[in-house]
C-alpha cells in the first residue's frame, strides 16, 4: 500500500482531495520499531504527528513507582501526537510499540501549514480531540466510581470489537500487564478478576486475547 492510499484510510484525512493527500506523503518519514521500543517518551518536544501503518502501540504514564496506566491503544489508521504539535508543550505521555509497528511521520511544520490551508482538516482533528476528550472524562469517571471488576469488564468490552474466526469478539492481544494497565489495576488483580470471569462463563482466554462469551454478563459487572 502506497503513503496516498494510507492516508485515504486513515479519518483524519479520508475527506482531502487526491492532491492535498500527494503533497502529505511527500513529506512523510516512514520509522520502523520492534515490540517494546520506545517512539517517544513524556517530556520530549513534539516534532511530528504519527500514523500507524501498521501494528499497535500504547499511551501510558508510569509512576515513580514503575506503576504503568495506559491511556490509549492506537492501530492501523490512528493518529496521536497531534496535542504537543498545536500547543508546541512536550508530549504528554509515553509512547511504547506493543507488536512490531510501522509509523509514518509528518512533521510541524507540514502538518501546520496544511491545517490553515485546509479547514475541512482542522475540523477532523476537532472531532478526533472531542472523542478523546469524552474518552478522557469517561476513564476518569470510572477511575473514581467503578470498583476493578467493573473497570475490568468495562475495559474489555471497549476492547472486544474485532470479530475472531468463530464470530465472538475478543481484544487484540495483550500482555497481562497491558491489559492490567488500561483497567487501572495491577498484574496480581487483574489476574485474580480473569480467572472469576472465566469461572463464571464470562470469558475465555486466548493467546493473549480476552474473548468475550458473555456480553450481557459483562454489562451487568458495571451496573
């Protein structure tokens, strides 16, 4: 797949005209990491806007303590990097390749001057930043009224939207401390929570992936 046809999937800019997406890939730099690289760590200048081509990588903020709490999994087609681009504040949080992954990389300058070119841009990228806001205000939410079962049921349905090849949905795979991660949790916890689930006809563990068997039952762990 060419970098016009990437674009031409990826939200954010499905909507530009064939010569606006030519002039972006023009500019952008392709970066290859392996599972458990660092792309950029919190605090470092924000330089560039990425696009997953391909693979998965994670959010987080790591406590001083080495508790790790995941903000966001982004693959194939998401953007991320865009807030330290706008506002010219270093990145936010760290970003760690969870599989092998290939970035495209377009740099301030480029993405900036596109954005007051393009207005139809800037209101994808309004529309991206208010999901993540909501997203935002719902993760705080349940951090501060959603017991870990609740958190852990919530975050697995969030997850499970990729059909398997039985036709149940089940999360990408995930080490246990991932999954622990974006549950705000520990590894210890998370484990004794998915081992009820699964006594319970919840779920089902997988090769790394949590297959949901219980939608309902799930649903009823966070009312």
């Amino acid at each position: 797949m060419t970098e016009v046809e990437m674009l031409s999937h990826v939200p954010l800019f499905a909507r530009l005209p064939a010569e606006a997406l030519q002039d972006f890939a023009q500019h952008l730099r392709r970066r290859r990491y392996g599972r458990g690289d660092k792309v950029f760590y919190q605090g470092d200048p924000g330089l560039s806007l990425c696009i997953v081509q391909t693979g998965r990588v994670k959010l987080c903020l790591t406590s001083p303590e080495g508790r790790e709490i995941i903000i966001d999994l982004v693959g194939s087609g998401g953007v991320f990097g865009e807030l330290a681009l706008l506002d010219d504040e270093p990145r936010s949080a760290d970003c760690v390749a969870i599989e092998p992954s290939e970035l495209l990389l377009l740099g301030r300058a480029e993405f900036v001057d596109c954005l007051l070119k393009r207005p139809q841009l800037a209101i994808e990228l309004l529309a991206i930043l208010s999901r993540r806001v909501r997203r935002d205000t719902m993760l705080l939410q349940d951090a501060a009224f959603l017991d870990v079962p609740a958190r852990l049921a919530r975050t697995i349905l969030r997850l499970a939207d990729a059909p398997t090849a039985g036709g149940t949905a089940g999360t990408p795979r995930l080490s246990q401390t991932d999954l622990a991660g974006l549950a705000g949790t520990t590894r210890e916890t998370l484990n004794k929570w998915l081992g009820l689930f699964q006594d319970e006809g919840l779920v089902r563990l997988e090769k790394g992936r949590v297959i949901v068997l219980d939608k309902p039952g799930l649903q009823n762990r966070i009312s």
